[in-house]
C-alpha cells in the first residue's frame, strides 16, 4: 500500500492561483490512494496540520504552496520525535519557491506531485534560530536581518505583483526609503567582530526572493552555513551591488563580506528585523536584538528532484 500522506495547501499562495493549481491535481491523488489533504485558513496553521500529521503516523507530508508555507510544515515536523518525523515533499505554487528550486524540485506541479508522492527521500539540513527571549524557529533555505526582512515586509504590499517583479520592486523600495545600517557585534565559531550592517542573510539553500542568488555555494546538505552581509554603503553602491546579488557575483565587493560557520550570532543596538524563509519573526514594533544561529546536520528526510 502507498505511504499514508498527507498534503498541506495554501490555497491563497501565489495570490489564490494555488487553489487553481490544486484542484487539477486532485486526480492525481485519488489515483494513487492513502492521500488527505488539508487547507490552511490562518498564519501559522501549516505548523499545527504539520505536528499533527505527525502525531497521526503520516509517513509523509507534503508542502504545497510557497516558501511560506514550506517553512510553517516543517517547523511542525520538527515538533516531533525524531523518529516519528515524515518524509518532506514539495509542490512549488508559491511566488518564490527558493526553497523547491535549491533541492531540484522541477517547477511543473503535475510532475512535482507525482514525483513528492513516490520519490525516494534523503536527509537535508535545517538551521535554527534562538532570540534572546527564548524563542525559536527553524529555517530550511535563507534568514535575512535588516534590509531582507524590510524587503519581505514590503513585498506583502505590493498586490498586484508576483514572483521576482514583486521581490525587485520591493529591493527598490527598500533602497530608497529603509538605508539604515546596524551597528552590529557577531561571533561565529571561528571569529568575532563588530561591524555597520544593512544586509545579513544566512542561508541553508543558494537564493531567496524569487531568483538573488546570495551564496551560490551553499547547499543544503553541506552541513554549514553560509552567509552574506553588505556593509555600511551608500544607496548608489546598494544600485551598484543588487544586479550582482541576481548574479552571484556579489562577493567581489569589498563592502560585500561572505563565509561559513556552523554557529552565528549577533547582538545589536536597536531592535532587528528578521525573516525566516520570507516569513517575518519580527518586525515593525517588535523589540529583538539577540539572536542566535546554529546548523542542524541532516534533520529533515526530503524528497529531492
């Protein structure tokens, strides 16, 4: 008999066109058998389909749906024993898909679904993320302080966009009206230093926002993280530096530091804006200024491309 799945949609994913795609997929499932679906209907419900899922002995779960919503399934999954974790599948309906694209899921959602039903899973990594408080959260592709989460946040205004368009007006925006660098100190488990930051991203995959391909190297398998930051520049140098960070070819500015590490932190002088995976850990009105990374070495079983 087929493993017992579940598959956990965001039908308002890509502005509601992930209820559309869904729906030509369900004979795919009915096909197959042993498959449920549930729809999440609030922030944060992917999670608690998730953990549940887990709790039932689902042998595999699959994200159908954006970034998002890859991030909430498998911070749910990680909410049970590591022996009873499913298996992670991915069906990219989403705006950026960064996540689906790093583990070489293909981009047609027939040939997704089938191939997260049936394919053979291997072991990835995740990175989890504690803040001063306490709080924690885990990320599979890219966390971004500062500038990244300024750009996320609006990214969520802007509508009538979709995909890379909606993340480079949102880069644009951020240029023009959020250049405010943090002073920062970080430790890594091999240096410390203090530093001006406007843009920090550690990354578990390769790219975020659609395409801006920040650690080129990074893979999610590696067993480090990778990060990037842009230095205190001037907002003509952040024109200069964003067609590079399409490219990858970033790192060949000297305002543009890079490397990996198994652990990060950073404390800061003013409160931080964080996203994990696109999703916002804190923002406007939030008080976070402590925050701390570390590598989880194959965490999660995922069905790769």
């Amino acid at each position: 008999m087929p493993q017992k799945t579940k598959i956990i949609l965001n039908p308002m994913a890509d502005m509601g066109n992930a209820w559309r795609v869904a729906r030509d997929l369900r004979s795919i499932t009915e096909q197959r058998g042993n498959v449920t679906w549930s729809g999440t209907v609030y922030p944060g419900h992917a999670i608690e389909l998730a953990r549940e899922a887990s709790e039932e002995g689902y042998e595999r779960v699959i994200a159908m749906g954006g970034d998002g919503t890859v991030h909430e399934v498998v911070n749910g999954i990680m909410q049970a024993p590591e022996g009873k974790r499913p298996i992670l599948g991915v069906v990219p309906v989403g705006s950026g898909n960064d996540f689906a694209h790093g583990i070489g899921v293909v981009k047609q959602s027939d040939q997704a679904l089938r191939h997260a039903l049936s394919g053979e899973a291997s072991a990835i990594d995740l990175a989890l993320m504690t803040d001063g408080n306490g709080r924690k959260v885990y990320f599979d592709n890219t966390l971004g302080v500062g500038f990244g989460a300024m750009v996320t946040i609006r990214s969520h205004r802007l509508p009538l966009l979709r995909g890379f368009l909606m993340y480079l007006v949102s880069v644009i925006q951020a240029i023009v009206v959020d250049h405010n660098p943090i002073a920062m100190k970080i430790q890594t488990d091999s240096e410390s230093w203090e530093q001006k930051v406007i843009y920090l991203v550690l990354c578990n995959g390769p790219r975020e926002g659609g395409g801006f391909l920040i650690a080129p190297e990074a893979k999610v398998d590696d067993g480090i993280l990778h990060y990037a930051m842009i230095t205190d520049v001037s907002r003509a140098m952040m024109f200069r530096i964003v067609p590079e960070v399409m490219k990858g070819t970033h790192g060949r500015f000297k305002e543009v530091k890079m490397g990996t590490c198994k652990k990060f932190s950073v404390s800061a002088d003013r409160p931080l804006y964080i996203h994990t995976d696109g999703e916002i850990f804190a923002g406007l009105g939030t008080d976070v200024r402590n925050v701390s990374f570390e590598v989880l070495p194959s965490a999660l079983k995922v069905v790769r491309g």
